[in-house]
C-alpha cells in the first residue's frame, strides 16, 4: 500500500509512519516542515501540508490511506484551531479528489459540537468533515498522550524539577487517562489495514486524579513537592508568567476547563495496553529533563 501520514515528522504521526515503514509500506508525509532532518533516512518522501488544495490533491496521488494528525492546539496569529477545521476540510476534500479510499483520522477524547471550547467543538466539526467524505474511515480519540516527547506530562516533570511548589488547578480530583504513544501508533496501524468504519476512544489503562498523576510524577522522578490547590485563573496566571521564561505558551484556558470538566478520560474500556507507572519507572530520569517547547516545535 502507499500510505500518507502527516507529521512524520512530527510527534505521533512519526511513531505510525515507523511502523509502516517497517512493515514495508511505502510512505510519505505531508508535513509543515518538509526540511527538518527525516528520520528515516530518505525512506519517508516529504510534501507541504500548505492547505493549497489543488496541490494536496497532487502529492496524495496514488495513496491509499491518509493517516491524519494535523491540529493546532492553540490559536496563534492567523494560525487558528477554527482555521484549523477548515484546514482539515481542505486536506479531507484533497484526499477524496485524489483517490484516497480510506483515512485514519486522529481526534480526541470527548469531542462536542456543542462544547464552548474550540478544541472540542473543532475535531468535532473535522469527525463530521472526515465521516461526511464518504471514504472508508476510522477515528481514533486520544485523551493524552506521553512517550518521551510528549508535551503535558513531560513538562509537569520539568516544573516539578525546578519550582518548590506545584500548583494545581482547583482541587485536582478531575481525573486523567493518559495513553503511551505507541499504544495509539498500534490502534493507527490497527486502523490502516481494517475496512470497517469507526470511532473510538484511544486511551491507556490508568485512570488518576490529575492529583494523583503529579503526586506520582513527583515522588517517581525524586521531586516530591507540595501540591497546592489553587484557584484555576491563579494556575493559569502563574502558567502565563512561566511562559515568559520557557517562551511557549505553557497552558491555556480551554485546556485547564476542559482537564477539570473530566474531558481527559473515556467512557470506553481502556485499548492502550502500556501502564503509566512502568513507563514512569522506565524513563523517570529523563521525563521533564528539558522543558518541550510546543512552539518551538511548530514554529521555530
Ligand atoms: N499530544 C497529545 O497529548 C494529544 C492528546 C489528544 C489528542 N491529540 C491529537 O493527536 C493528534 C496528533 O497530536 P501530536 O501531538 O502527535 O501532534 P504533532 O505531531 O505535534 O502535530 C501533528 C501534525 O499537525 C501539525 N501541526 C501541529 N501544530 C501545528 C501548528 N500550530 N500549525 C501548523 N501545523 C501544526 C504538525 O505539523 P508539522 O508536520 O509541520 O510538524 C503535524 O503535521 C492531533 O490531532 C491532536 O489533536 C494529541
């Protein structure tokens, strides 16, 4: 098969294009930053993920299935996550145009059109742009992701490192289900070779108070530290006063509303077979070493 992921660049769409490189598909991505170093050593072609339809349309000649990561996770400029929908339209209508028969589309935990926060009601409006297509189509919806090169969990550790105190928004009993990116790389690659339409909640087996998960991350990498209950605006003040220094935008509004109305955990049974705790154990000693910067990933 030929097989076109976005961002293999990138984050998550690098650990499916590895599998599928690996199970000898052909691959090419579709990436913001076609010149960053390819870590597959030429095996994975890049084109532009520009949004310029007809150009799309041109590089995903040929490909059978479209995996799809494209999302922004916060507004930046003219950069918007409602230009984001339209984005994922443009690409969604480019890879019927080019003969796509099915794509494996990757969302998120809890998506609404009704929720008031763009981040949800946007993947939202991409699952219906992605079943409305027409092609063959499965969904998956991650809560959040870690691995190594994650952002959320990695930089709770940074901050645990580096600060006496940790604030947590509210008092941290909203619970959170991480899933290891490789667990969502295995559903992906799963997805590629189903035929069956579906949606589905990607998520890991742990299921913690957001609480719970700091106090871990903390005593696991040897930084136990006092977790302050605090009002979220507080948090977020805070969060906006170290973005300064990290020069990243550390956490936003919709992410603390949506961590504390339980948006990051699942109704379904867990699929991600990796536990927290032994990946912690694993890789306590380089979680949160150096703060990951979110744009200096997509916009350095
Ligand atoms: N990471 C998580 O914890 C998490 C949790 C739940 C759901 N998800 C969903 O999972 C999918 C993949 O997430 P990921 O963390 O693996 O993403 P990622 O690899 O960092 O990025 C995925 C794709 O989106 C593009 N992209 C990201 N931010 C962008 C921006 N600001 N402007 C333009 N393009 C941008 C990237 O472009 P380049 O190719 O140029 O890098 C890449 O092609 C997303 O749909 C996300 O919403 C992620």
């Amino acid at each position: 098969m030929k097989i076109a992921v976005t961002g293999a660049f990138s984050y998550s769409g690098k650990y499916i294009a590895r599998r599928l490189v690996e199970r000898g598909e052909q691959v090419i991505t579709l990436t913001g930053h076609p010149n960053r170093p390819n870590p597959f050593g030429g095996k994975v072609k890049a084109y532009p993920l520009n949004f310029d339809e007809a150009g799309m349309t041109q590089s995903l000649r040929g490909v059978d299935v479209l995996v799809n990561t494209y999302w922004v996770r916060f507004d930046k400029g003219e950069n918007t996550q409602p230009r984001a929908v339209e984005n994922t339209r443009k690409l969604v209508h480019a890879a019927k145009a080019a003969g796509v028969k099915r794509i494996v589309h990757i969302s998120i935990a809890n998506p609404s059109a009704d929720s008031p926060l763009p981040y949800y009601w946007g993947k939202a409006a991409n699952e219906k742009a992605v079943i409305e297509s027409g092609l063959s189509y499965a969904i998956l919806r991650p809560t959040v992701l870690y691995g190594g090169e994650d952002v959320l969990i990695n930089n709770i550790a940074f901050f645990l490192r580096r600060f006496p105190v940790f604030f947590i928004p509210g008092d941290g009993s909203y619970g959170i289900q991480p899933v290891h990116v490789e667990d969502l790389a295995d559903l992906a690659v799963e997805a590629v070779y189903s035929r069956e339409n579906y949606v589905i909640d990607a998520v890991g087996p742990d299921r913690y108070t957001f609480k719970e998960l700091v106090q871990l991350v903390g005593e696991t990498i040897g930084a136990r530290r006092p977790l302050i209950s605090v009002p979220p605006r507080l948090a977020l003040f805070a969060a906006q006063v170290i973005s300064l220094f990290v020069r990243d935008v550390v956490l936003t509004p919709e992410e603390v509303e949506g961590l504390m109305a339980n948006l990051l955990v699942s109704k379904e049974p867990p699929r991600g077979k990796t536990l927290f705790k032994d990946w912690l154990n694993d890789n306590w000693k380089n979680v949160g070493v150096r703060y990951a910067s979110e744009l200096k990933r997509h916009y350095a």
